[in-house]
C-alpha cells in the first residue's frame, strides 16, 4: 500500500525593502478604493447645514476675501485683460484641490486605523481614496467658475483642452506628497501639525493670488525671490492651468518641470510609502 505523499510546507513572509507600486492589486481593488473614496465625501459633510455647497463656498469666500484685499484696497492687480476674481479663481480651485488633497491624505492612514490592523488590503488605497474624495470636490466647485466666465463674457480657447492632462499632473502631485506625507505620519506624529503649517506656506509661494512676485523696482536687492519662483513645482501646474483656461500663451518650460517633479513626487512618495507600509499595524 503507498503511502500519501507528504503536504508541500509553504512559508508566506511579507516582502521586505523597496517595492514597486503593486497597480494589477489596486486594479483588483477598485471598489474598496471607491468606497472608501465615497466615505470620506460623506464623512466630510455628514450632518452640515449646506452640505456639499462648502465645495463651493470656500474657494467662493477666500476669492472674496483677497478681491477685498488685493485688488479694492492694497491695489496690486495691474492687468486689464483678465479680471481679478477670475484671474484668482482660476488658481484657487486647482490649489484647493492640491492643498485639500495632501491635508488629508497626510492624515488618511491614522485615522483609518481600525480599517488597517483588521484587514488585508493595499494600504495605498487609503491616502488614494482622499485624492479621489478631493477631485469630488473639485467638481463640485467648477460650476462657479464656470458661471464667472459667463458673468464676464469671457470665452475659452482651444488650449481649454490642455486641463484634462494638467489636471491629471496636479492629481499625480497630490497623491505623492500626501502619500509620503501620510506615512511620515505614522512614524513621527508631529506631521500633523506640521501639514497645516506646509499648505500654508506652500499656498503663498505659489501664484495664486498675485499677479507677479518681487518687486518691479529691477535695482532692488529683493528681486532674486522672483527668480526663486519657478523652482516651486505648483508655479508652472498653477500657470498653464490658469494660460490654458484663460486662452494664454503656455509656459511650456515651467510645465516641463512641474511635470517632471509631479512624476518624481508620486513614485518617491509611493516607493517610500510601501517601503514602511508593513509597519503601520504595529506602530499606528
């Protein structure tokens, strides 16, 4: 009589050191990515008297606000072809989308502990689903800008057709810095009050709401800030946004490099977000 074999001994170990961006198991996935993503739509606004109209009234009341400042009292607006709300609103909505999304994809990994030392699944899907929730909003606030144009007569050109792709360069620079962003969360928790601080900065490095920066004086000793400009990533995603939307002479040279570094930030903040992901049940 022969005897059964013996079972085969089968060793599962996690992977260890840098791995690559697993997109077949996100892929796999995608419906825990868009429900996660619908979560924090809804968790956003649950039990708010207006709902999701705050998509709207944010980037509204902050274009408001430096309309007052800017251009009624201190007067530093100087460019007749476009008007100022549009000018600003232009800006704010791709940057609300950038600042909204590494904010809270930063924060998206401890605040979904008990999802994480539960279950198996990608743990990139969770500061992915925020991005996602981000765009959501996004889309929501498009309307108004829409309804300025229409208020000032103003009508778009051809090169309206380059925002799909600039878009998709501010969502790819979303998703790296709040990937990254959210990992060093776990590890060091003074990111979380670090973050706040960051957008902050980063919006007032960032040509959003000024027409040129330094001063026009050229003999003045402040005038190598403007020349720091351009190395801002956001400059250029924020410039050919508001060219193309604005039927403008793109800066192609600007978009370049933001391009380049929007493709750095996403695959450095993923490689390093899967490098320590396999900590976070034990560390969070």
């Amino acid at each position: 009589m022969s005897t059964a074999p013996e079972p085969a001994e089968t060793v599962i170990r996690p992977p260890t050191g840098w791995q690559l961006i697993n997109f077949a198991e996100l892929w796999h996935f995608r419906d825990l990515l868009y429900f996660l993503a619908w979560r924090d739509v809804k968790v956003r606004y649950k039990q708010t008297l207006l709902g999701v109209a705050w998509a709207v009234l944010q980037p509204a009341m902050m274009m408001f606000i430096f309309y007052v400042i800017f251009f009624v009292v201190a007067n530093t607006y100087h460019n007749d072809d476009v008007p100022y709300p549009i000018f600003v609103l232009s800006a704010l909505l791709p940057w609300t989308f950038f600042a909204t999304s590494i904010a809270n994809a930063g924060n998206s990994v401890i605040g979904s502990e008990r999802l994480i030392t539960k279950i198996y699944f990608p743990r990139l899907a969770v500061p992915f689903a925020t991005v996602g929730a981000a765009i959501v909003d996004f889309c929501v606030a498009v309307p108004l800008l829409i309804l300025l144009f229409v208020c000032y007569g103003i009508m778009p050109g051809w090169s309206v057709l380059l925002l799909p792709v600039i878009f998709l360069l501010f969502v790819l620079s979303a998703a790296g810095v709040g990937t990254m962003l959210a990992a060093l969360n776990v590890a060091y928790r003074d990111f979380r009050y670090i973050i706040p601080f960051l957008v902050q900065l980063w919006m007032y490095a960032t040509p959003t709401i000024y027409f040129d920066l330094g001063p026009t004086n050229p003999d003045s000793k402040f005038g190598w800030v403007k020349q720091l400009l351009p190395l801002n990533p956001m400059t250029g995603l924020i410039a050919s946004f508001r060219a193309a939307l604005l039927d403008q002479t793109i800066p192609w040279l600007d978009l370049g490099f933001s391009a380049a570094m929007a493709l750095v930030f996403f695959f450095v903040g993923c490689f390093y977000f899967r490098r320590v992901e396999d900590s976070f049940a034990d560390v969070i």
